[in-house]
C-alpha cells in the first residue's frame, strides 16, 4: 500500500509534465522560414526560397511548383505551413487566380 501511494504521485507528475511541454516540443524547424501564425506580410523576400523549397518539396512537378510559389510569395509576403493545403493562412496567396480562374499558388 506504502509503494502505491508514492508511485502514484511520481507517475501523475510525469505524465503532467509531459503535456505542460508539448507546445515548447513541436519546433516550426519542419517547416523553415514559415511563420506558422502565417498572415500576408510574414516573411521577408529573401525567406522565399527557403519557404517555397519546404512547400514544394513533396510534389513531382518541382520547377513549376517553386516558380509559382516564389511568384506568390514575393508578392504575398506568405508561404502557406506544410507541403499542402492550409492556404487559409495566407488569403492573398489562397485568392490569387490564373487565368482560368484556378489557383496560381501551389
């Protein structure tokens, strides 16, 4: 009974810990140069390149896709977190169409 009730205790206070750390765990370093509170104006033109070649780096079509990405970030000042989707976080890149009327930035 003695050892349940010091065990107990340790094991809830790692497990508390372990949780009170999580934010401070995820590092944006998977994402590089990517402000991932995004927003129109969050990088610095020369943060493209590095942004645009994290976003682009799962797709096949790699030179249209980091030419179209740099176009729009140099423009946006945004690069979107992750190789897809969240284009919510920067609605000038997100809102950006070709001519057709589909999206410009990948």
């Amino acid at each position: 009974m003695m050892k349940l009730i010091v065990v107990l205790p340790v094991f809830s206070l790692l497990y508390a810990a372990q949780f009170s750390n999580a934010d401070e765990l995820e590092s944006p370093s998977e994402a590089p140069a990517t402000n991932m509170k995004g927003g129109q104006g969050s990088l610095k033109p020369e943060e493209c390149p590095k942004a645009c070649d994290f976003r682009c780096s799962a797709t096949s079509h790699q030179k249209p896709c980091l030419f179209f990405c740099n176009l729009c970030c140099k423009k946006c000042l945004c690069v979107p977190s992750g190789t897809y989707g969240h284009k919510e976080e920067c609605p000038c890149y997100n809102n950006w169409k070709n001519k057709d009327g589909g999206p410009k930035c990948p």
